[in-house]
C-alpha cells in the first residue's frame, strides 16, 4: 500500500504520476467506448428483427472474442505499430458481442403493441422513438454498455504493450524491477476503477428502468 | 360532439377472396353508444381501427361531423379520438399520472398546472383515488385498474369519440361488470359518441343504443336492443342475440308490445296497479306475480295517458309469438 500513500506518486506535473495514468487511462476507456458504441449500436439494430444477419455477425464478433488479447496486440504490433490504434483496436473488439447482442435484444424486446398504442393516440413519429420505443430499449442496451466497460477498463491495463500509457504501466514497468508495491497499487486502481464505473452505470440503468423489474446488481 | 358516418366502407385485404368489411353503411347519432357485434372474423375491429385511420380502408368514406377523415392528416385525426383496448397498452416506465397526460401532452397546448388537474380529475372519474395511484407503476395495479387508467387516458383531451376494441374482454366477470357499469355512469357524465366492439352480447345489450351485428364484413342487423330481439333480419342475428331465451325477451321486450285494450281488469276500472310504458315485460310479470293484480295499467311515460292494460296471459302472448314466428322463418330458411 505504500506506493498509493507517497504524495510524490501523485505529483501533476510527472506524466508517470497516478492521477495521469489514472486519466490517460479513462482516456482508452472513454474512445475504445465510443468507437465501439459507434459500430455496435447501428450493426445491433440492423440485425434486430433479421434472424439470419443476426446469427452471421454474432458469430463473427464470437469468434473475434475468442482471439486473446495479447495475440491480438501482438499480431497488430507488426501492422500498425506500437500506437493507439494498436491499444485500441484489440478493446473495441472485444466490446463488439455484448453490445450487439444487447442491443438487438433490446430492439426485439420492444412491444409493438406499445408502439401502436403511441401510434393510436395520435403520436408523430419521433414522439413514437422518444416516448416509446427508446424507454423500452435503453435500459437493456445500457446493461450491456455496464458490461463492456467494465471489461474494457481492465484489459485496457495491456495498452502498455503498445506503448501507451495507462495503469498498466504501474503493473508491466513494475514487475520487471520486482517492485511489488507498484504493481499490486495498479491492480488496486484498476479494479478500483472497474468497479466505481459499473455502480455508475448501474445507476443509469436502474433510473432507466423505472416501473419495471428490480435491475441485479451482478 | 361529433357523428359517425359510413358509407359504403370496404376493406379488402391483398390476396384475399373476399373483403374483410363488405361496403357497410350506417351512422352513429352524436353522444350515442354503438355495439359492433359479430364472430370473429366478422370485421367489427376492422372497421373500427379505419376510423382512427390504423387501417386505410379500399373504398367507401367514414365521415365525422360532415369531414371525409381519409381527407384528414391521421395524426391530428387520431389526437381527436380516444382509444382503448382489451391489452391496455400502459406504458410500463411511466407512472399512472404520467400515463394519463400523456394524449394531452402529445397533442400539445397544456400547461403544467391544467394537465396536473386533469388528470386528477380523470382519476377520480375512473374511480381510482389520485392521491393513492398517481405515483404508481401499471405493474402495481391489477387488470381492472388497468384498464381504468387506459379509460383515463383515453379521456383526457376529452374527445368527442371514443373507440373501444374489447375494452373488457380480458377481466373476470365480476370486475368486468362493474366496469360496465362504471363506463355508463361516465358516458352520462360526458356523452361521447362511442363505438364499441365486444363479442359478448349480454354486454352489447347493456351498453348498447344501437347494436350493429357484422357477418363475413357484411353489417347484417342495426337496431336497438328490442329491434334485434323482437325482428331479428336473420337466423343468425337471433341466434346472435339469444331470441331463444324468455328471459332475455321477458328483460328487454317493453310492456307496450303486449298491450291489450279489454280484459275483466278494464271492465272492473281502475282498481290496479299501474305501469309507465318505458317497463320491460320482466318488470311487469314480477309486479303481477307479487301483488296477485289480475292485470297492470300501463300509462305512457310522458302524458301518464292510459295506453292499455297487460296481463301474465298477454305475456304469455308476446313471447309465444315471437317463437311462433321463428318457428316459422326457421322453415323457409330450411
């Protein structure tokens, strides 16, 4: 616990500090997530509804979730290079099967009686997507937002071997110099991390879900 | 207020024999309530959701207040038309009070202040007290309150027509009555118009003005009540509407339809109980059996002019009659 009780481990101005590894971190996070957000969410509703589009892609995103991380970095480091991309790329795949399933799912489960009720009493379209059919999806697509953010958050801790920074970096610098006290100080922050973000989230959704079933906490 | 008319509506369906509402004509008089019975099949949802325009019919017009609605944008079409249905159809992540506002929000043109009254006010109409249920989710409530809460909001721009499909087909029995009930100590508050689909005929009885009867899309029979019992236009209508059964003939046949005009009653004077002529045969036999009257002095409801006088055997009459005359129609149909 020391390294996390030195004031000179939390010094602004070293990049190695912890409130930057700790930001530059939530950095990788915070893109990887809305790269992933970007091509899940319309890829899930294109595949919402269309049985045979839905088994083919969640298949290929199965099959790039069984490649391991490391491997993938690995591979990519000969193509792209130790850079962001090479941090990135391995993360937002790895997001891609729990957010397009969610948000398929999501979509299915929206109640087309609903949607012609809102028709019924006069809605517009964009009433209809706001008042009816975003309320009933949200809370799922969220869940699986939950998910892959918690999961991003801890192999984004490989970004180092691309040459990124993050708090990976207390983790792999660490080790080969056996100084403990950093390494099991990353693995605190990270998992501190991981876990701040999920209530976070879990917050979000259970204001979403409101009226409905009780939203589990695992 | 508004009237319903149809002319000549037909929808017929891509890939289908014949049409699913077969060039059906009738009107619904303002603040009236219209029963759309029938089997299924029989098109009475169909031409139901063509007047809020959720189906495009293939030909013929419905007009509301002397305005084709095919010539209407449906939008503003369906903000003017209440709408319930046997599922509901609460919106699960709104409150109740949310729930209810939300026709009037969509339309537009509420202030915060209006719509909080409204729809306290709509609450207390449909019997659910505000206080206890406007913070509550549709999964707290029981079917019954559900469906008052659909009521509710189906009220709560205060449309001049109302739509009903079902509207209590899925309660108990129980439940389901006294929503019947509930619904036409309302309609006397508010005096829709209302177009009402239910497949029971008990029901289509008690709410009913008029009873529009549908087979195959075709509209069969429109009357009263006592039309369809008294002269059913076919054997369908009268099974339809149970002509077999005395007790609905004795619940629903007026006294005035087994008037006689000379009995020992006459004869005696006016020694006997009277009757206004707005009573039911029912009403009258019960009044017989109980006071051991030889016969009853039916007096018109308005003028309490003496209109005749009715006795156990002029009911026994009019109900023989109407079997006789089945019987009858029974064999040329045959």
């Amino acid at each position: 616990m020391n390294y996390l009780l030195q004031p000179y481990n939390y010094d602004l101005s070293d990049p190695a500090s912890i409130p930057n590894l700790f930001l530059d971190h939530l950095y990788l996070v915070g893109i990887t997530m809305l790269i992933s957000l970007i091509i899940a969410l319309p890829l899930g509703i294109l595949v919402a509804r269309r049985p045979r589009l839905y088994l083919l892609v969640i298949t290929i995103a199965d099959l790039l979730y069984t490649v391991p991380a490391l491997a993938l970095i690995a591979i990519l480091i000969t193509i792209t290079g130790l850079s962001l991309a090479t941090a990135i790329i391995p993360l937002v795949i790895y997001t891609q099967l729990v957010l397009i399933r969610n948000t398929a799912t999501a979509i299915n489960g929206i109640d087309p009686l609903l949607l012609e009720v809102g028709k019924a009493m006069g809605m517009n379209p964009r009433q209809v997507l706001l008042r009816v059919a975003l309320p009933q999806a949200l809370p799922t697509i969220i869940a699986g937002v939950r998910i892959a953010t918690v999961t991003t958050i801890g192999i984004a801790a490989l970004a180092y071997l691309a040459g990124q920074s993050g708090l990976g970096d207390l983790i792999f610098k660490n080790i080969a110099t056996t100084d403990f006290d950093a390494v099991v100080a990353g693995g605190i922050l990270i998992a501190l991390l991981a876990v701040v973000a999920d209530l976070l989230l879990l917050a979000v959704q259970t204001v979403l879900n409101r009226g409905r079933t009780s939203v589990s906490l695992a | 207020m508004a009237k319903i008319s149809f002319h000549a509506i037909t929808k017929q369906y891509p890939g289908t024999s014949r049409p699913a509402v077969d060039a059906v004509s009738f009107d619904v008089a303002e603040g009236s309530t219209c029963m759309l019975v029938g089997t299924s099949g029989s098109g009475k949802t169909t031409l139901l959701r063509m007047v809020n325009r959720l189906i495009e019919p293939t030909s013929g017009e419905i007009v509301i207040d002397g305005k084709n609605v095919l010539q209407e944008n449906p939008i503003a079409l369906r903000r003017r038309i209440g709408y319930v249905i046997q599922q509901v159809g609460l919106f699960p992540h709104l409150t109740i009070a949310e729930n209810v506002r939300v026709t009037a929000e969509i339309a537009g043109g509420w202030t915060k202040q209006r719509l909080d009254k409204r729809v306290d006010e709509l609450l207390e109409l449909v019997g659910l007290p505000p206080a206890e249920y406007r913070k509550r989710f549709p999964r707290q409530l029981s079917g019954g309150q559900q469906q008052r809460v659909g009521l509710a909001r189906a009220l709560a721009t205060d449309p001049a027509i109302m739509l009903m499909d079902e509207p209590f087909g899925a309660l108990d029995a129980i439940t389901r009555e006294r929503m019947q009930n509930e619904l036409l100590r309302i309609q006397r508050d508010v005096q829709k118009t209302i177009l009402f689909v239910s497949h029971d005929i008990q029901e289509a009885f008690k709410l009913g003005e008029q009873i529009a009867v549908l087979d195959q899309g075709k509209l069969i029979q429109l009357g009263t009540p006592v039309d369809l019992l008294a002269q059913p236009a076919n054997d369908f209508v009268r099974k339809l509407v149970g002509g077999d059964s005395i007790l609905r003939q004795l619940e629903y046949l007026p006294v005035i339809d087994a008037l006689e005009q000379d009995t020992v009653a006459s004869a005696r004077g006016g020694d006997v109980p009277t009757f206004l002529s707005d009573a039911t045969l029912l009403q009258a036999m019960l009044k017989l059996l109980e006071t051991n009257a030889p016969a009853l002095a039916v007096q018109d409801k308005d003028t309490q002019q003496q209109l005749g006088f009715i006795t156990l055997a002029s009911i026994n009459r009019e109900i023989t009659h109407a079997h006789g005359h089945k019987t009858e129609r029974t064999e040329t149909a045959i």
